[in-house]
C-alpha cells in the first residue's frame, strides 16, 4: 500500500469517526448487521433523484460522508431537472428512490398526477423552509404580504399569475392556502402555472410570474438578485409542516425490503448529523451548493439554513422555525396525519372529485411500521400518536381526526 494511499485511508476513518462522534452512534455494530445473514441489502447501488433545493441536503449528505456504505448501500444522487421528471423515473424504475414532494406520492397513487402506481413515504426529510416569493414590482405597489396583495388585486383588476413546483406538490398547496387565507380564490381568482424550482428566479426577472412558491435557496436567490421580496416563509402558514420525504414505489420496497431498510438508515443518520451542529449545518451547505447538487453560491443557502432571515425589504430576523433535518426524530416520522392534509387540500380544490377513505389512503402509503422498526434499530424517538395538531395561518385547526368535514369546512375552495 502506497504511503499516500494509507494517508487517504487514514483521512477517511478520522472523518468517519468524527462523523459518528456527532450523533452518538455505532456504525460497526451496524454494518456487521448487514454484512452478515439473510438481511443483506438485496441491491448494493441504488439511484436516488433529487430536485436543486437546500431540503435534499440529507440523501447528499448520506452518499458524501460515506453513511450509505455502511449499511451496506452505495447511494447514487441523481440530479432531475423537474418534478414531473422525478415522478416518471419512480414509477419506470430509472430511480429506485428519490427527495420527493409529499403531495406529489399521494398523487401518484391514487392516479391525480398522472399514471396511477402504488407508492410509499418511508419517512419525512424536512420540515419548514420554504417560502412565498412576490415579484419587486408588486412590492413596490404595496403588495408585500397576503392582504395588500389582495387588496392590490381589487384594485388592478388583471390577470394574477402564481407558480408552484407541481400541481399536487407541496409548493402548490401552500401557495393555494395562502392566497384562499388572504381571501383570494387561487382557481377563479388567480392563474396557477407549474415552474421547476431552479427556474423559477428566472421565470419571475422575466415576468413569466407575480409570486411563487418553491423550496430554498431560490426565494432567498431571488432577493439576492433584487427581483423578488418574501411576503411569508412557509413556516408562517403552518408551523413545522411536512416537506419533502423519502418516497419509493410499493413494488421496489416490497421486492428490496433490506435495500430500503438500510437506505432510511443511512439517510436518518445524515439528517441527525446536519441538525447535530452548526458546523455540520456550515459543511452541508458548502457541499451541496457545488455544481453536481444545487449549483449556487454557497451564502445563498447557509442564511437561511442557521434562520437568518431577511425579506429583501430592509426587515431582517432569526426565525427558530427554519428547515429541520431531524429535530431529534419528528421531522421523519411519516405521520399518517400530514398525508391526510395534503388529500384534504387535493379535494379542496378539485383535484380529487370525491372524498377518499383519507385514513386507508394514508395507512397505505406512510410506512408507519417500517419507519418504527428503523428508528427503533437505531435508538431514534418515535412520536406515540400517528395524528398530530396544528393551527395553520387562517387559524383553523387540522387534527386528522375528520379530514372530509375539515376539506369542505373552508368558505374558499373550488
């Protein structure tokens, strides 16, 4: 072995150790799981697709700091231009994984947001940190939040045009609640229009759009580039939301059990080390604003990771509700609840045309049982309850406990 070889192999291990160090954890103990007996990784390399959002940071992070190997994975990050993208590759099988938007699996199975597949959450990648962004040139009319951006729309009565990343995304769906919790009907009152995340700073410097909604960096990019303001970050319109997750099909995982076991772990261990430190959260962001990942500069995204805010109009602020990776194991529990929400809104405004049994829907997507039993393995808290409550930004409570009367309980829906 070459001296510089043994100084590489040597450099590797200190990293590895003070990786594990972070989060209190035993890789050995681990990888012997796997490299042993009938629960071996059925397959060794695995594809995961990422959209260019700071929230794909720990499926990035799972593959560069070596997470993956051992539980006996080799994690390939695969960079998709689109959403729609991502969802075709699921469901053909180019990807066996992927940093996915929660509404988009919920779409994907029960056939809203094209071929109907049966699908899974494994578990939840992020909470919070994403944003509404509305272009300069409403804010220097007035319109810097949701009610003088209403008030701004009665009086220049035009055609308003808004963009989200998918139609039954996650960006959709806050965006449609924020308008409707402003009092403006995103279906009659507005134009929705879908736009790829990373083209969305550059769909609004061209006029293509009034607002948006997307994942970070770009709301924070567009104020950069002096284009655009944020009206409300998403954690205002509902704190500690569900984001984007770990989603596959139901095939892949039933076939890969294994496989998808010990991809959820190397992923859970990457989340806990990014929310283990602010140095943690400092290398992340320098890694994944590389060009193979996000392909920005690196303080468009390390602001608003740490929850330095600023709103592009001279008002700045440390919001402690800022993207959570891990948040000691309730950003990842797949809570049954949180699926239940986004077919809630689905039916709202007319993507689904009836009630669906919203509790069997969910039970059969958000691997409730796989997730406690990987969590459990590797000593990671499990919330006690599958529901959880939250008052959203017009006040009205969701709880999970009667998601029809909750859907048809809003004055403005579809």
């Amino acid at each position: 072995m070459t001296d510089l070889l043994k100084t590489s192999l040597n450099r590797r291990t200190v990293l590895q150790a003070a990786t594990v160090g972070a989060v209190g954890v035993s890789p050995a103990l681990r990888a012997l799981v796997h490299a042993q007996g009938s629960d071996a990784p059925e397959k060794k390399e695995v594809k995961i697709g990422f959209i260019p959002l700071t929230d794909c940071a720990s499926v990035v992070m799972a593959s560069v700091l070596g997470f993956d190997k051992k539980y006996g994975v080799t994690i390939i990050p695969t960079k998709e231009a689109s959403w729609a993208g991502v969802r075709d590759k699921l469901v053909n099988g180019e990807l066996d994984f992927a940093h996915v938007l929660y509404g988009l699996v919920y779409g994907v199975h029960l056939g809203t947001a094209g071929p109907k597949k049966d699908m899974a959450v494994l578990m939840g990648l992020n909470h919070n940190g994403q944003a509404i962004t509305l272009s300069k040139a409403l804010a220097d009319k007035g319109a810097v939040d949701g009610p003088t951006l209403a008030a701004l729309m009665a009086k220049e009565k035009r055609e308003y045009t808004f963009a989200g990343t998918f139609p039954t995304g996650t960006h959709a769906m806050w965006m449609h609640y924020w308008l409707a919790a402003a009092g403006i009907n995103p279906v009659s009152g507005a134009k929705l229009i879908t736009v790829p995340p990373p083209q969305m700073v550059a769909n609004m410097r061209v006029g293509n759009m009034d607002g948006f909604c997307v994942g970070e960096p770009w709301n924070h990019r567009a104020i950069m580039d002096g284009i655009g303001i944020t009206a409300n970050t998403t954690q205002d319109i509902w704190k500690d939301h569900p984001e984007k997750v770990l989603g596959t099909t139901a095939d892949f995982m039933k076939k890969h059990p294994n496989t998808t076991r010990a991809v959820m772990m190397a992923v859970l261990e990457a989340s806990q080390w990014i929310d283990a430190s602010l140095s943690n959260k400092m290398k992340m962001a320098e890694t994944i604003a590389g060009k193979a990942y996000v392909n920005t500069s690196v303080d468009a995204i390390n602001q608003r990771i740490l929850g330095r805010y600023q709103n592009g109009m001279g008002k700045t602020w440390d919001d402690p509700n800022h993207m959570k990776f891990f948040n000691e194991g309730t950003v990842n529990f797949p809570y049954l609840s949180d699926g239940m929400w986004f077919l809630t809104q689905h039916k709202r405004w007319g993507l689904l045309k009836s009630h669906p049994d919203y509790l069997a829907v969910a039970k059969q997507v958000n691997q409730i049982d796989l997730y406690k039993s990987v969590a459990s393995a590797m000593k990671i808290n499990v919330p006690k309850d599958v529901l959880r409550t939250s008052k959203l930004i017009d006040g009205v409570v969701w709880d999970g406990k009667d998601p029809a009367k909750y859907a048809d309980g809003f004055k403005i829906r579809a």
